[in-house]
C-alpha cells in the first residue's frame, strides 16, 4: 500500500510524550471502557544514555511533536493484514 496514507483519529490515547502517572491512569481508562488488549510501547530515557530529568523531559515532548508517528499506525495496519490474509 505504497502511497497511502492512514489516517489515526486524534485522541488523548495517541500522546506519547506523559509522565508514568498519567499513563497508567489512561490505561485504567481504557479498561473500564472495555478494553482488553493494547500494542504498548515506551521508550526511557537510559535507553538513550539520558538521565530521566528536566533535558529528557523537554527532549521526548519535542520528538513527541515532530516525530511522524503515523508510519508506525501504517507498518502495524500492513502487519495486521498480512496476518489477516
């Protein structure tokens, strides 16, 4: 599907950037409303050889903003079909 671009509904859901606290109280969200499963990825900033801080936090909410998440919406929507087939 070369070319085609997905389009991923904008929620609160879709934020990367947040602190643990909120991630949990949206996945808490999530269950209530039904939810049972969830791709989940995250990324620390030790992964990176960063110290979690005030640089860190500064530096994931500016990927968050500039980083075109919806190549990775489209590579799991192509996974899904390929399993699918």
């Amino acid at each position: 599907m070369e070319g085609c671009r997905r389009k991923v509904k904008p929620t609160t859901h879709n934020k990367t950037h947040m602190k643990i606290e909120k991630a949990i109280e949206m996945l808490q969200e999530a269950q209530k409303s039904g939810t049972k499963s969830i791709v989940l990825a995250y990324w620390e900033a030790e992964m990176f050889d960063r110290k979690d801080d005030e640089s860190w936090e500064a530096e994931s909410e500016w990927i968050e903003n500039d980083m075109d998440w919806s190549r990775a919406h489209d590579q799991m929507s192509d996974l899904m079909e390929l399993i699918n087939e």
